[in-house]
C-alpha cells in the first residue's frame, strides 16, 4: 500500500509522519527524558515491525516500508527529544517561596 504513485499510498505515509509527531507529544508527556526518547521511539518501531511480520507472516522486504519506517523513527525521536530537552532547560525558579522573618 505504501508508495509515491497512488493517493492512497501517499495517504498512508502522511498518516505515519503524523503518528510520529504525535508519538513525539506522547514522549513528551510520558517519558519526559531527552536521554531516554531514542531508546523508547526505537522500541516502538521494533514491536511494530514484530506486529507487521506476524500479521503479514513475512518479513516486511519493500523499500518504501524501510523508508518510511527510517524517517518516522528519526522524526519521532528528534521532535521527543527536542521537546524534552526544551522542558529540562527550563530555568529553576528559586525565588518561589517568601522568606520568613524569623
């Protein structure tokens, strides 16, 4: 189904870039580690392939699908990690609370 020529196909690749961005949100909210987001995007695509090959019971061969596969996962982990990093370097307000007199 996936591929450049047919508009269901090219409709099939946009749904995966914005599954991606929307995965890199989830990053942002779950995991909230910039560290960490290659790790968990990498293993969403691993038990996602492990679904396709089962489903289909054959490995996925076709170039389009390895393309596709690349570019979400490296967009999903660029954005989630942008996202977190943006969140960690927050400055840490440390005038929040009045002092006491005491």
């Amino acid at each position: 189904i996936l591929g450049f020529s047919t508009p269901t196909g090219r409709l099939s690749m946009m749904a995966f870039v914005l599954n991606a961005l929307t995965c890199a949100l989830g990053l942002l909210y779950f995991i909230r580690r910039g560290k960490q987001c290659l790790d968990f995007t990498a293993t969403v695509h691993f038990f996602h392939l492990l679904g396709c090959w089962i489903y289909n019971s054959h490995f996925p061969s076709t170039l389009t699908w390895w393309l596709v596969h690349i570019v979400c996962t490296a967009l999903m982990a660029a954005i989630g990690e942008y996202l977190c990093m943006r969140i960690e370097l927050r400055e840490i307000p440390l005038n929040s609370a009045p002092k006491s007199n005491v």
